[in-house]
C-alpha cells in the first residue's frame, strides 16, 4: 500500500504530537511530567513506535526482532524512569485509536481490511516485546531500590553517613523512629512479611528480614504494628522496640531492643511486644553474679519435682490468681492449694507472704536465665 504509507507519512508529525497531548491529558502519570520530558523522550517513544506502523504499511510480512530493538530499549528506558506499565499500555491504546482514526481519513475503503489487520499485527508484535521489557527493568528496579534501602536501613542502625541513600532511596528519614525487632514462628516468606508491614504503615518500612529488624517512621504504634502482623501473616510474633527521638539515636535504640529480645527469648516469654520497662526486673536479673546463683539455687528442692515447678510457674503467670492457675493446670483449687503448700515446705518461702513471693518470683527468672 503505497499511496497510504505516503499519506500517513506526511501526517506522522502531527500525529504524533496529538498522541502525545492525548497521553497527558488522559493518564495521570504522563499529565504529571513536565513539558520537556513530553517533547523529548515521550515524543521520541510515539514517533518510534508510529516508525515501525508507517513501516508495515509499506513492507509485507512480519516484524523482525531487529526491528523492535530501538522500541524495546525505549520502553525499557520509560520503565526506569518508573513509568507504571498500566499507563505505559494505556499509550499504546490511545496511539493505537489517533493512528486508525487517521487511517479511515486518509484511506481508500479497499485499503482500510489491510490497513487495520497491519496495525494489529504490528500491536501483537510490539506490545508482548515491550510489556518484557517493561517487566525486566521494573524488575531491575526493585532489586536496585531494594538494595539501596537495605544500605540505607544498615546506615542509621550503625550510625553511618545516610543523607545520599535516602535521596538515592526516595526515602524521608524523619527525626523520630521505633526501631522493632521481631521473631516470628513459623517464619512467613520475607515478601509477605514486607506487604504487611507496608499495608499497615501506609508507607514503605525499612526492613531487614534477616536480621529481623525494622525501622517505623514517626505515627506508627508498634503495638498495633505487630498486632497487625500476627493477624495477617497467621504466626506468633515476639517483638521488642524502642524510640530514638533522633537519627543519631537509632544504634542505642537498636541495641537496646535487641537485648531485650534475646533476654525474653531466654526467660520464654509469650508472643507480644515488649519494651525495656516491661522487663526491668528480668533484665537487672540477668546481670551474672553470686545474687543471681543464690536466687535460682532457691528452687533446687524442686528440681525433681518438676510439677511443682510448673504449678509455680504458672501460679506467678497468672499474678498469683489461685482460680486462673488452676483452671490453666487442669486442677482442682484445693489440688493447687496443696502443691502450694508442699512448695513452701520445700523452699522455705510462702507464696502467701508478699515479700516471699517476690524472692520466689525472682527466682524463678534466675533459674530460666541460668
């Protein structure tokens, strides 16, 4: 066809500009550029693409790969301005109606069958190649940005020099953080772990899924934070956190969270979310010494009565509530009541007696961390 590749040769020019208006006005990503990305790369898109359609109206046969390199390569440059592929395939349609609109103006009517199964031929041969491409670089992308938060994370957990990672990132680094340690078991894969995270923060969370660390920005409750993860991924979470009011800040935070997380992981803490103060008492305990020796040697009279350790256990659980630790150990209140007493008899200490029981309690956190 000639005649018809010659007149839409003649129109490319103005065709192209309309696909381009018609791109800014109809999708927001490309409405948000600026006028010389649209007259410099966008153009140089839709006149490539509009190239290989004028191409086919002269050529009979298919596409060669060769011919949609200088398309593809295009395409994947768009992808790693983070062009969405949504609104790099609502292009093509808008493209794809200018160009056969203009092609019904300009064309005779036995032209217009070979004309229209052209531009679906060429579509079919573009769009899959592109949408790869398109794919690969998002891809590409990802990881890189992945990486780079991960830099960026290691970089205020140690203290380092952050400010060109987060730019690099596209991450504001607040002045308030929560750093959160956590362990989850059974462990979700990493990616749906950072979705939940993301979800409930509304932003993208620094994490590290290794090391089980995350960084929440200003606003966000860890507390609720780790409540939301429990629902969603279906697992028991152990978390701690602590505040750093301060970039500089966040290493001690860091570390004060990580300790606390491995002393309630020795002590065998339930799944929750603790802080420093909620393990005060723990944590002094734990320090190594004769007092903590004397402490856990307390419950050695106990020792081959492993009963009796576990009706203690659960007696302190419960803040010495009698019906709430029996009805957790299947017994009768009168059952426990004399394994009370045999534990009194044993150690010398009475549970019912205030300041006995605080010796009884501390020694039992002596005996888990010893």
């Amino acid at each position: 066809m000639p005649d018809l590749h010659d007149r839409m040769a003649g129109r490319l020019a103005d065709l192209t500009r309309e696909i381009v208006a018609g791109c800014a006005a109809d999708v927001p990503f490309y409405r948000g550029l600026p006028a010389s990305t649209l007259d410099g790369p966008v153009r140089e898109s839709v006149g490539a693409v509009l190239g290989l359609l004028l191409r086919m109206l002269r050529d009979p046969g298919p596409l060669r790969p060769s011919d949609l390199t200088w398309v593809v390569e295009l395409s994947a440059r768009r992808a790693r301005d983070h062009l969405p592929l949504e609104a790099a395939l609502a292009a093509y349609l808008i493209g794809a109606r200018a160009w056969w609109r203009t092609v019904t103006r300009v064309a005779a009517p036995d032209d217009l069958a070979v004309a229209g199964a052209r531009l679906l031929d060429g579509l079919a041969a573009v769009m899959p190649a592109v949408v790869l491409a398109h794919l690969q670089a998002q891809e590409d992308l990802h990881s890189e940005d992945r990486r780079t938060r991960r830099e960026l994370l290691a970089a205020l957990l140690h203290g380092a020099p952050f400010q060109s990672l987060a730019q690099d990132a596209r991450v504001e680094v607040g002045r308030r953080h929560t750093v959160l340690m956590l362990r989850c078991s059974p462990r979700p894969p990493d990616r749906l772990v950072q979705v939940a995270f993301d979800a409930h923060a509304g932003t993208p969370v620094l994490v590290d899924h290794v090391d089980g660390v995350a960084l929440l920005p200003d606003g966000v409750e860890a507390g609720a934070l780790v409540a939301s993860l429990r629902e969603a991924l279906d697992t028991a979470v152990l978390a701690t956190a602590a505040d750093a009011a301060t970039p500089a800040a966040i290493p001690a935070a860091a570390a004060e969270a990580r300790e606390v997380l491995d002393l309630v992981t020795r002590i065998g803490h339930p799944q929750g979310l603790y802080r420093f103060d909620d393990v005060l008492v723990e944590y002094q305990l734990a320090r190594p010494g004769p007092g903590l020796r004397r402490l856990a040697a307390k419950l050695d009279p106990l020792a081959e009565h492993p009963y009796l350790l576990e009706t203690l256990r659960t007696f302190v659980r419960h803040g010495h509530n009698r019906r709430q630790a029996a009805l957790e150990l299947h017994i009768h209140r009168n059952t426990l009541d004399y394994r009370l007493h045999r534990i009194t008899t044993m150690t010398g200490l009475d549970p019912a007696v205030p300041a006995q029981a605080r010796i009884l309690d501390a020694a039992l956190t002596a005996a888990d961390l010893r």
